[in-house]
C-alpha cells in the first residue's frame, strides 16, 4: 500500500509548531514512532510538543530519557498547545477513542490534522491520513518517511523506532513481517540500535511482583471452542495480592498462544473502575479485529484490543461466542482437546 510522502513532507515543512500524540496506554510504537518523529521536525527547527493522553509506562521510560513526552492529565494546562499549534500528529492509531482527553481538545481546536498509522480500525478524525495497514508498524512509516525527506535517525532515534518494530512484529516473528521490515532493521541497527541492550531493556528487567502475577494469570488458562481458544483474566485483588502494577500484564496473552492447537487467545484485565481491558490475539487466518470492533475497540487482524464492561464471567462468556464465530469463519471446526 503506497503512501504519498511528497505530501506528508510538504505539511510538514510548511507548518512550524506541532503537537504528537498517540493512544491511551502507549506501546513501544506509539512512544518510538513519536520521539523519532519529533526528532526529524526539530532538527528542521520545527517547535514540537508529545502530548499523550497518560503517562508513559514505567517500564518504556528508557525510549525518553530527556521526558518529551507529557500526559495530558497531568499537565492539564497543555490542552492550550493543544488548541493552538499549526498542527497535530496522530500517530498509532485513527480512532477518536483511543486519543481519550487529547482527542476532545483535538475535536474542537481548528489546526490541521494529521494521521501517521497502520491499523485497519479507524474513525473520521477529519484529518489527512497517511495509513498503510499492510505494514507492521507505524514505526516502520516513520523510517520510510525519514527516508524520504533524506534524513538519517540519531542513535537513540534509531533505538527508539527498532523498539517500535520489533514489539509490533513479535522480535521479527510475526505474519507481518517481511523482506523490508528487516531491512529497516537492518538499517536502524547500522544508525546505532543494539538488539541485545535493547532486548534487555525490554523484557529482562521484570519484578518478582510480575513473575507472581504471572502465576496468578497462568494458573487461570482456560480452554474453550474445542480447544482452539485461551483464555485468562487478571482481577484489582490480584494486583494487590501481588503488588504489581498494571503494565506487569503485558505479553501475558501471548504465554497462551503458547499451548499446541490454540488459533486465539484473550485476556482480561480488570481497571480500577472495574472495567475490562481486553487484548486479543490470534494465529494468521484468524481476524479478531470484527471481535474489538463489537465493543468499540479496534486493531489489527492477529492483535486487537477492546474495553468491556464487567463482570468478568459475562464478559468470558460474550468473547468465547464471538471468538466461536471468527474461527469458524476461518475454517476451524470443533475438535477434542487432548
């Protein structure tokens, strides 16, 4: 899916200020996708502020070591960059829900509007979209636009989007992955990315807090569809019981798609307010985007995510139905579980 970067480099040349912005709960690439961009605008001597709707997690704060990136929340006297900047720069995402309090100031404030993203869910931001749901991440758009204009990342950028990509495709594994998606790499290794260090930072500097929650999750897995779905939750009392944080759940649905047999997977979480983050995931014939897209989340076709309302055994009981209706749409028929 070809993008028009001689458009997207002419907006941005011809504005000076801009504010990025991605989803609620950043990822890896939403958080490297922005400090790389913003990178490139400021040595053009653009004036650019990271405004996200939260905080960044605890455990990414490495991709920022200078604190670019601002929570709305926080610093709620932002919202007046917000309204008064030439332009914003949606990245990671094209659903007004996902962008929570920086979206409704977005809704009202007349800048131009920019979206850089991969995901086939969508809503009408009124913005001018630069989408390409073929690739397997935004961070890899925000290589090839860097490209494009001929400009070459610094090491920490280099770092930043290598992070961006190898989250989204699994460390290089999944369907989405292609002949240019490790080029980029490559190249993002030659700018300065170490693999290693980088790797370490993301996944080996885990708590006991997080091993026990682990545990807590682990011991739940559930089967149902015959065997072709997992299943597990995590509850406020485990979070307590174990003294983890919320972020400590991350990469926990994937442990399911672990077990031999298994097409899908799924995992609850319950917020604060009882609510259920669900995240969604699936083996390549499988599109768990029809799934999110029922409660009015969104994403890709082997990686989505949802908010449901509680409690958690109607909300099991709705996502297996659902599930049931995707894997047969794939093909899968009920089989016995060994």
């Amino acid at each position: 899916m070809s993008i028009d970067w001689a458009s997207l480099e002419d907006l941005l040349k011809n504005n000076q200020t801009f504010v990025l912005t991605s989803h609620v709960r950043p990822d890896a690439d939403a958080l490297g996708s922005e400090l790389a961009l913003a990178g490139m605008l400021e040595s053009w001597g653009k004036q650019v502020h990271i405004i996200n709707p939260g905080a960044s997690p605890a455990h990414l704060q490495f991709l920022d070591p200078e604190g670019k990136v601002t929570a709305l929340h926080a610093h709620p006297d932002r919202a007046e960059i917000i309204r008064k900047c030439d332009a914003h720069i949606v990245l990671d995402t094209s659903a007004w829900i996902q962008l929570g309090e920086v979206g409704k100031v977005m809704a009202r404030s007349e800048s131009k509007k920019i979206v850089i993203d991969h995901h086939v869910s969508s809503d009408d931001l009124q913005a001018v979209e630069f989408k390409d749901t073929t690739s397997p991440a935004t961070g890899c758009l925000v290589y090839e636009l860097m490209t494009w204009c001929g400009y070459v990342p610094t090491m920490q950028e280099a770092s930043c989007l290598y992070c961006a990509i190898a989250t989204d495709t699994g460390w290089y594994r999944f369907p989405a992955t292609n002949p240019v998606t490790m080029r980029i790499g490559g190249e993002l290794i030659a700018a300065g990315a170490d693999p290693a260090r980088l790797y370490n930072l993301l996944y080996e500097q885990g708590s006991v807090e997080r091993l026990k929650l682990s545990g807590l999750a682990l011991q739940r897995v559930s089967l149902a569809c015959e065997g072709l779905l997992v299943y597990t939750y995590v509850t406020q009392a485990d979070f307590a019981a174990t003294k983890a944080h919320p972020a400590d759940t991350e990469n926990l649905v994937n442990e399911c798609m672990r077990i031999k047999g298994t097409q899908a997977a799924f995992i609850l979480v319950e917020q604060p307010n009882r609510q259920l983050k669900a995240s969604l995931r699936s083996r390549e014939s499988v599109d768990v985007t029809p799934v999110a897209e029922h409660f009015g989340g969104g994403g890709h076709r082997q990686a989505s995510g949802a908010m449901l309302p509680g409690p958690i055994d109607q909300a099991i009981e709705k996502l297996v139905e659902l599930f049931g209706v995707q894997l047969k749409l794939a093909g899968f028929e009920p089989k016995e579980t060994n």
